[in-house]
C-alpha cells in the first residue's frame, strides 16, 4: 500500500494518551456531518499484531462511539528514528512559582532551579519537565530514581494536575517561534515535556501507562492528509481487501485533483485538522521536509 496506508480493525490499535471526553460529541457530529475519516491515524506496529495509535486518540474513541469497526491507518516505517517521536510544549495560565514548588511537593517530585538556555537543551536525557516563566526564572521537575513507569507516572500526574486547574495551549515545539512571538503574553508559564523514545513509549502501553492528553507530538514522513475516507466504506460488510483496494483508487483521485497531499516535512496536528484548514500549502505532490506543516 502507497505511504504505508492501511485499514485495520479498531480492536487491533492500543492508544498511547488519554481521550478527553468532552471533545468526542463535537467529533462525532464532524464525523456525522462530513460521513469521512479526514486523515489517517497513526500508528505503529508491535510484535504481536498490534498497533500502538500515536495519534487522534479522541477521533480513535469517536469511531468506536459510532459503531465504526475499523479506520484508515498510516503506519511509521521500522525504520523510523527517535527524531520522529517528540512532544508539545504547554503554555500554562494562572500557574506561578508558588504553584510549581506545591505540586513539586506534593507529589514528591525534585525541583531544580536551571539556565533559562538549559530550558532549550534537546539533548537533555533526563526524564524531567521544564518549565520556566515570563521573567526567565526556570527549573527542571525530576521524578524520584527508579525505573521508566514510575518516573513517568509521577511526571503525568503533575501534568494531570495542571491541566485540571489550569487552561492550557499545546503549542509548538520551536524555540524561535515562541521567542519571536507573543504567545507567551497568553500563559503564565511555558512547561517543556520530555521526548520519550519509541521503545519507552512501547514500554510504557504495554504497561497500560497512558499519556495525558496533548503530550505526544508524532511526526512521519510522507504524512498523507486530507484523504477524506468514506465512514459508509468503513463501515461496509465487503472483505477488507476490497477496502484497501478502495483506499488506493480514492488515494490516487485525490492526489490527482490536488484534494490530498503527502507531506514530506513535520505535520502538527492542532485540533480537527481538516484539511482545508492547511497554514502556507505548497503545489508539489510532495511537500518540502523543509518546514512544518500545522493542520487546525
């Protein structure tokens, strides 16, 4: 299948994030109204004929709500590097340094005061969160010694717990663009997530650890979006060699009107991430890795 597109059962793909209920009605009436799956789900394979779904986790929990069996997935390559697993920042309102040091506590985790520059540092193997401030005062949230699941939990429930009082913007993972704009002005804190490899995310399903919402930030090359699959084929009782045969046909038409594309560089997906809401589209086939490509 072209770009590693496939159609699997539902039953075969193990999310990594926890859903957020509260988006599914508004998903399912997307579903509803348009009757397509926009793009893919992505995903990767596990050994023993699984799939790890990296992404639309809610999208994943709207089909399911539907009665929709199975869903158009692309899969990341075993060729893939760790390059391709990373995370969003959260720009967090309503959350100062008082609030840092109290969760820190409460849920024993170690806070250390760092560089702002060391806030950047990608190259930082320590499982931890960053976060630093408007004024530039910045710290680095370790989890106790011990083994990944443990360290993870302890840094999720720090997550959970800003999310639950805090608003919160996934925003994107660019040093630059967060610097040279003013979305800063818009939060009170920025937290920097750490990026787990792939096998650590493996690692962690297996052991039923389930990200909070709005962590994992999947990249794939050859992303293919704005496929607009039919919900009706999907759904349909015919073999699903037929399917794929199908998701061929459709992917070649609309490659050809221009209607889907393959996007060779970073796609962040924001939210609905319909197609037509593309920032800054190109008229190749094949989109430039050069730059990233966020989707609404």
């Amino acid at each position: 299948m072209p770009f590693h597109l496939n159609i699997l059962s539902l039953e075969k793909l193990v999310p990594v994030e926890k859903t957020v209920s509260s988006r599914i009605p508004e998903i399912k009436r997307e579903l509803y109204r348009t009757g397509y799956q926009a793009n893919p789900l992505l995903v990767s394979a596990e050994e023993d004929g699984r799939y790890l779904l990296l992404n639309d986790i809610n999208c994943f929990e709207a089909l399911r709500a539907m009665g929709i069996k199975s869903a158009v997935v692309q899969e990341i390559p075993d060729e893939c590097d760790d390059s391709n697993f990373l995370a969003w920042y959260h720009l967090v309102g309503n959350f100062n340094l008082e609030y840092l040091r109290g969760l820190s506590e409460i849920l024993h985790l170690k806070l250390e005061e760092i560089d702002y520059d060391a806030v950047w540092n990608k190259e930082d193997e320590l499982i931890s969160l960053r976060c630093t401030f408007i004024d530039g005062q910045s710290y680095r949230i370790v989890p106790r010694p011990g083994e990944l699941i443990g360290q993870v939990s302890s840094l999720n429930s720090f997550i959970e717990s800003y999310q639950s009082f805090s608003m919160h913007l996934k925003i994107y993972p660019d040093r630059l663009f967060i610097e040279s704009s003013e979305i800063f002005n818009l939060g009170s804190a920025l937290i920097l997530l750490p990026f787990y490899r792939h096998d650590q995310i493996l690692e962690l399903a297996r052991a039923k650890v389930l990200f909070p919402p709005d962590c994992l930030n999947i990249c794939a090359d050859n992303r293919v979006v704005g496929l607009d699959f039919p919900l009706q084929v999907l759904n349909s009782p015919v073999r699903v060699e037929e399917k794929k045969a199908f998701l061929r046909e459709l992917l070649r038409f609309r490659m050809q009107s221009d209607k889907s594309t393959v996007y060779g560089g970073k796609v962040y997906f924001m939210g609905k991430s319909r197609h037509q809401k593309v920032r800054a589209s190109e008229p190749e086939d094949i989109k430039s890795p050069d730059s990233g490509l966020y989707l609404e």
